[in-house]
C-alpha cells in the first residue's frame, strides 16, 4: 500500500497500521498490509480505515508491489485499487514523467513520441536494452507494473513518551489523573505492540509560573499495567504535590523486556509484584519512604544493627537441596525483652522459668571512640521447660535483656 500525503503525519500514521513502513519521499509512505485482514477486513476496507486516519489530502493506493502502488497512488486521487496481474492495464494512462527518467532518457523518449505508460510498455524489449541501456529497461518494467523490489522499512526510535497541554491550569489532582490516565492508557498500548514492559515511569508536569515538577518512579520488575501505574504516580504525587497549577503533563516509559517466571511445583506461590509493588506503596504512604524497603546490614558488629534500602527488591528464593539443612532458627526480639535475673532464675514479660544450663559470657563491644559505645556480656541458656533463649547484660544501662529464642 503506498499513501502520499503530509510526511510526518502519514508515517505516524501508517506506524499504527503496520511497522513495516517505508518512507519512500518526504511527503509519501509504503506500508505492508499483509496479515491487515484479520483486523480492518478487506483491502478496500483497510485503505478506508487509513484515509480515515490520516485525514484528507491523501492518496491511498494497494497493489501486489511497492512501485505499482507508488506509481498509482501519485496518478489517481483518493483510493485506488491496482487488480493483481493487471497492474500494466491499470497504469497504462498515467504519464512517463511520474516515472521521473533521467534527463537524456526523457528527451529520447520524447522524441519518440512516448507518453504515457502504455506507450512505453508496448516498445520491443530488444529495442530498449539496445538504446536506452539497463535503466530504460528498469523504467519499461515500471510501466508494466512488474516492480518486485523489497520494502524497506524505516526503524523509527523506540520511544514510549506522551504528553498534553491543557487547555486551563488543573490545580486538584483528581482530573490530572483523568489526564495521565489517557496518557498511560496509550504508553502501554504501544509497549504491548512492541512486546515489551516498563521497568520505570517520568512524570513531567510543567507548572504556570514556576518551571517544572518531576517525579520519577522505578519498578522492581519490568510491568505493563496502567492501572497499577496510575495508582502509583497516585500516592507519589499525594507525598509530593506540585507548588502550582499545572498547564502541561508529559509521561515517559523505559522499556524493557517482561519478565519471564517458572514457578517449581512444590514452591509456594509468591505475592505478585504489580500487587506486592501496589501495597508498599500505600504502606509508604502511610509510615514514610524513609521506613520502608529492603534491610541492609551495615559494617559494624553491634548486634542488630541495619537500615532500610529502598526500593524494596524481592529476590528469587534458593533451593536449599545442596546445602546443609538448618537445624536451629533465632527469632529476634524487637525491641529486646528487659529481663530478671537472679541466680539461676530469669523473668521477663511472658517468660519466667529455672536456667538449667547455661553457656558465656562472650563479651562485644565497639564504638568506644563516640557518644554511642557499646559493652555487652552475651548468654545462650535453657530453661527448666527446654526452651532456649540469648541474654545479655547491657554494661552501658547495668540492665539485663532477652534478645531472642532459638527455635
């Protein structure tokens, strides 16, 4: 199919038909309609929906090649249709100039009296090779309509952007995500055409009288939801509202490829990562970013010590089939239980019994050189009943602690 038109209209256009597109001139494109069908119906149909697409001026023309369909769409306005087979007879009327041979061709052929396509078609095969050399015969064939020459489809970018001015300031957030919901809407639309997922979103808004507000927002897995994202730029810009109203929003993707999972037949099912990603938002929301994410060890020995590192990134579980089973678990008190104990009796909320062994002290200590040193003696007993336990007696408070259980 070849359209002839506005350039850069025709081609974003033909781009939502097919992306085998080929931009021929400035002005006209060539785009595969094979396997359309399915979609639009019969060819006529998919050129209708086409022309009505791209809006008028437009020339549409389909035929079996990309030169028939050049040359019929540049002869014939609005849409025509090249029969497979007769192409010869169906450009026969249109003149040689939209063949554009070179000059020196030209002039032969208009000495010869060569007019139109049917003209030059009927010469004597021989005749042309002999006087007008391989490009007469290359034009000849042209005029016959037997072009069999690849498309050559342009690559465009790969850029998943949208944006919108609006036509007054919007200072309430409800109809801004009216607004982006129609962006995301048509982002993942064409990241679904591509067979790709997002694994981050910026957001842009362009404020009257006071630059730009931007957010950006970076997804543990790659996704394809505009729901879950609309939900999340959502709670993002509740925490962050702009400072004005807001006169134009622009919205980008980065894509990525999806993710791809197979999950073991005894393994539990995990929490889904678009819902999993959904609820530490609104759990952010409601306790501070600074308070939610994954747990870091930091570089000291001070007993339980770590801090959050966001975002939260869940982490494939291990098989443990290789490596040594664990027979005992600790189970951290936080904050450490404040116990009792006198000789070989303990106390402390919810627990109260006989020490029956016990095995220390171990003596830590670290940061003796600032404000927050610690010296504590570390325990491991068991109870009269069996049940084990870690205490310690702080140095710093002269106060005694349960700091866990052994399971």
């Amino acid at each position: 199919m070849y359209a002839s038109g506005e350039g850069v209209r025709l081609f974003a256009c033909a781009q939502n038909f097919s992306p085998q597109v080929e931009q021929t001139d400035p002005d006209t494109v060539i785009v595969d309609i094979d396997g359309l069908g399915h979609l639009f119906g019969t060819v006529h149909e998919i050129a209708q929906a086409m022309a009505r697409r791209a809006g008028p001026p437009v020339n549409i023309a389909v035929a079996s090649n990309p030169d028939a369909a050049f040359h019929a769409a540049r002869g014939y306005s609005g849409i025509s249709i090249v029969p497979e087979g007769d192409e010869a007879k169906f450009l026969a009327s249109l003149p040689v100039t939209l063949l554009t041979p070179p000059e020196e061709i030209a002039e032969t052929l208009a000495r010869w009296g060569t007019r139109t396509f049917r003209d030059l078609a009927a010469l004597p095969d021989l005749g042309v090779a002999a006087r007008l050399g391989e490009e007469g015969v290359k034009l000849q064939q042209l005029a016959r309509g037997e072009g069999d020459r690849p498309l050559k489809p342009v690559e465009a970018p790969v850029q998943f952007e949208e944006e919108l001015e609006l036509e007054y300031p919007l200072e309430l957030l409800e109809p801004l995500m009216f607004v982006m919901n129609r962006l995301l809407g048509d982002v993942c639309t064409r990241l679904e055409q591509r067979a790709l997922a997002a694994i981050g979103l910026r957001l842009r808004l362009r404020l009257e009288n006071a630059g730009d507000h931007e957010r950006s927002i970076r997804l543990p897995v790659p996704m394809r939801s505009a729901r879950l994202f609309l939900k999340l730029l959502e709670l993002d810009l509740e925490k962050h509202p702009p400072s004005a109203p807001i006169i134009k929003v622009h919205l980008a993707a980065e894509p990525a490829k999806p993710r791809t999972t197979q999950n073991g037949l005894f393994i539990p099912l995990a929490p889904e990562p678009e819902k999993l990603e959904l609820t530490l938002a609104r759990i952010a929301a409601v306790v501070g970013e600074e308070n939610v994410g994954s747990p870091e060890l930091v570089d000291t020995h001070r007993p339980g010590t770590f801090r959050m590192c966001a975002p939260f990134q869940p982490r494939l579980s291990k098989s443990f089939s290789n490596e040594r089973a664990v027979t005992l678990a600790f189970r951290t008190f936080r904050p450490p239980l404040s116990a009792k104990v006198q000789s070989d009796f303990i106390s402390a909320p919810g627990i109260r019994g006989r020490i029956a062994k016990q095995a220390g002290p171990w003596r830590t200590s670290g940061d003796w050189w600032t404000t927050g040193a610690w010296v504590r003696d570390e325990w491991d007993i068991e109870l009269a009943d069996g049940a084990l336990y870690r205490i310690y007696w702080d140095a710093q408070t002269g106060r005694w602690f349960i700091e866990g259980s052994y399971d």
